[in-house]
C-alpha cells in the first residue's frame, strides 16, 4: 500500500498533485515495512525513483530520510535498501560540499550496487563521484555528457525502469562550478558569503601552473618542464623556446645543485 502510494504522488493523478515529500515519506515507509523477499519486484523501481527524488530535496529533509533508511537497515539487512541509504548520505554529503565524503560514500555505494547487479544505480554512483572530481567547467561538461549518453543507453535496454518509472519529477536547477582565489582567506570569505545565500561550498587547495613566459594559467593542463632543472613551467614549446634566450643565464640542473650542496 504504501509503495502504490507513493507512486501516485511521484507521478501525481487528476485532483492530487504530485508532491515529492510525500511520495519519498511513502517510498521511505515502503522500507521500512519490508521484509525480505516480500517486494522484490519493485525494488529496482523504488529504488530508482528515490533517487530522481533526492536531486529535489533541500538538505534538511534529505538528511531525515537518510537518517531513517540507516535505521532501517538495522532491521533489514537488504543489501538494495543499504545502497540507497549509502546514496542518500552521499547526496547529502554533497550538499553539504563534504566532497571526499561525498566521494568515499558514491564509490560505496556503486559497490553495493554492481553486488546487487543494480548496473542502473551503479552508473549514477560513477557519474556523481566524476562530476565532484571534475575541474573546471570544461571537464565537467565532459564528464555530464559522458555518462548521460551512458545511462541513456542503459535505460534504453532496462525494461523494468521503462514500463514502471515515469517522468513524474522535475528536478530544479543545481549550480555547480569552481572558482579560483588567490588566498585561503579570500575562499573564506567568500564561503561565508555562500552560506548566508543558503549554498554550500567547499575549500581545497590546488595546484594551479603559470607559463613562465606568457603567463597563461592552468590547472588541468600538464605544463613542460626545464629538462635541466626542472623549474620553469611552459604551456607550450613555443613558449619554452622563446624563454630559453634569457633562462639559460639562470638555469642550474638539479645533479649540479646536488655536488654543490
């Protein structure tokens, strides 16, 4: 009863909307209630549509439901309802711009997926941990395709998902990109600022090259190199060549610097 519920206000029917905190309290309340080998049928699809629900959520209710599905798994020891439990942490994780969490519990979770033969969920687990590896707009845009035409693909295939899953949620816009600061306090500041927006955002620190003779910065591009000692960084060979003329001067191979020292 409670899964039919459930569908009816993910989908929404003539005089009743559809309404995601709803339908994942009865998605939620479907594990709750079950037990093993009595459902198997519409474990893939429940699990399936929680997940497009868990892209709709706001943190708080997110982290209410992941907190009841780990319960949930002390009961019943389902390896599906520990994967989208694992899942749900993860999202929240991200939202929170716990990023290695984030990392740690999708990887987890894809685990448990392909252990359950889940290839659908398993797919969503390796397209989020890409997306939060990915830097830069370039890559992540790569990144989204990439495993969009994948899962495309997949679900083309996936009859179970085809007949039982509808389209019945529109995920709102989720912003995601990176930005570059000088400083970690000027990150800081700027994290403060998000916060009070209501967005969440992480601080790491990477390593980001400039040309030593154009000065272009980059920090997905691996850069050349002085092959002698290994200090000035070129984005090009071009550039490499044309610093040489004044480099030469000041160029000390590091089997030099080790004779001397």
């Amino acid at each position: 009863i409670s899964f039919n519920m459930a569908q009816m206000y993910y989908n929404g029917i003539v005089g009743i909307p559809s309404d995601v905190h709803k339908a994942l309290e009865y998605y939620v309340i479907t594990w709750e209630t079950m037990s093993g080998g009595q459902t198997d049928a519409i474990i893939p699809v429940l699990n399936h549509n929680m997940d497009e629900v868990s892209y709709v959520l706001e943190t708080k209710a997110l982290r209410k439901f992941a907190v009841r599905l780990h319960a949930a798994c002390e009961i019943n020891h389902i390896a599906e309802l520990k994967l989208i439990a694992t899942m749900f942490s993860a999202r929240v994780a991200d939202k929170e711009a716990l990023t290695a969490k984030a990392i740690g519990l999708y990887r987890d979770a894809k685990a448990i997926a392909l252990s359950v033969g889940d290839k659908n969920l398993a797919l969503v687990c390796s397209k989020r941990k890409a997306i939060l590896k990915a830097i830069g707009q370039r890559q992540l845009d790569r990144v989204v395709g990439k495993y969009d035409d994948r899962r495309e693909k997949l679900n083309a295939n996936d009859i179970n998902i085809a007949q039982h899953s509808t389209p019945g949620v529109s995920r709102v816009t989720e912003g995601r990109s990176k930005l570059l600061f000088s400083t970690k306090k000027d990150a800081d500041k700027m994290k403060t600022e998000f916060a009070v927006m209501g967005c969440a955002m992480s601080v790491d620190t990477i390593q980001v090259r400039s040309c030593a003779t154009c000065g272009k910065h980059d920090f997905e591009k691996v850069f050349k190199v002085c092959s002698q000692c290994r200090e000035p960084k070129y984005c090009s060979k071009e550039c490499q060549l044309e610093n040489w003329a004044q480099h030469k001067h000041h160029c000390c191979p590091k089997s030099w610097a080790k004779v001397k020292g």
